[in-house]
C-alpha cells in the first residue's frame, strides 16, 4: 500500500531524523523515496542518494530544483546538505 509506505516512511524521518536537518529528513518528511524526489526535481536517484551521503555538492541549479520539489527555501536545502 503506497499510503503505507509514505506514512512509514514519515515515522523513519521524525524517529530517526528528528536531531538535525537534512536531505532525507526533509524527503523522508513528504513520504517521499528516493526516486520520487528524483522525478520531482529532474534529477536522478542516484543523485540524490550521492547527496544524501555527502558524497557530491549540488549546482545551484539543481538545488533550487530539489528545494523547489520539496516546499522549502534555499536556505533550509543549504542547511539540510551541509555536513
């Protein structure tokens, strides 16, 4: 069941994430998988899971796309991938 998912999904981000901001946090919040988020903003999975890790930093291009795919400003995106 997709409502399943997203609710879980949602627990996972206030459980788990609820100490400080970040990428999955604000994606998991929406019940959103990484894929979802992906097709969202234009961009790939895989992308976003190197973002998640910390293992890339976004154009501002896309991370005023991600931001935009998720509600929030630049400013709580920024915040959200700094390490």
């Amino acid at each position: 069941n997709v409502e399943a998912i997203a609710r879980g999904r949602q627990w996972v981000a206030q459980t788990f994430y609820a100490d400080r901001p970040s990428l999955a946090q604000l994606r998991l919040q929406k019940g959103w998988s990484q894929a979802e988020l992906a097709v969202r903003s234009r961009t790939s999975q895989s992308y976003i899971a190197r973002l998640e890790l910390g293992r890339t930093d976004p154009q501002i291009s896309t991370a005023r796309k991600i931001a935009k795919a998720l509600d929030v400003s630049i400013e709580v995106f920024a915040n959200a991938v700094m390490p």
